[in-house]
C-alpha cells in the first residue's frame, strides 16, 4: 500500500467532514441582524452540510474498499 494515497485519503476525508460539521453547525451560532438571510441559511447550510458530510463517508469508504483490492492484487 502506498502510504501517500493512504495519508492524502484521510486527508480528504477529515478535510469534508469538518466541511460538512461546520456548515451544519455554524448557522445557528451567527447572529446576522437579518431575519430573512438568517432563516435562509439556517434551512439551506445543513442540508448541504449533511450532504457534503455523507460524500465524506462515501468517498473514504469506496477509497479504503480500492486500496484493500490494490493489497489483494
């Protein structure tokens, strides 16, 4: 196994989940001023939070399954 694909995969991995945590969780810790932008960010940024976040799982678990096969082969 390669370890410069092994460490450049977690890399990507824990880059898109804090992605992913901080756009879930960020908007309701931000006090804008404006009700209407607020509100517009706290019902869009997690939604797109959660799906960067399960891309993250995705990715790292597809990645682990092809380098295990690399190993095999």
């Amino acid at each position: 196994m390669n370890p410069k694909q092994l460490t450049q995969t977690i890399t990507i991995f824990v880059m898109l989940l804090i992605v992913g945590l901080l756009m879930i969780l960020l908007p309701y810790q931000m006090d804008l001023g404006q009700a209407e932008v607020e509100t517009a960010l706290q019902n869009s940024l997690p939604l797109v939070g959660a799906a960067i976040f399960g891309a993250g799982l995705t990715f790292f678990l597809i990645e682990m399954v092809r380098l295990d096969r690399n190993i095999g082969a």
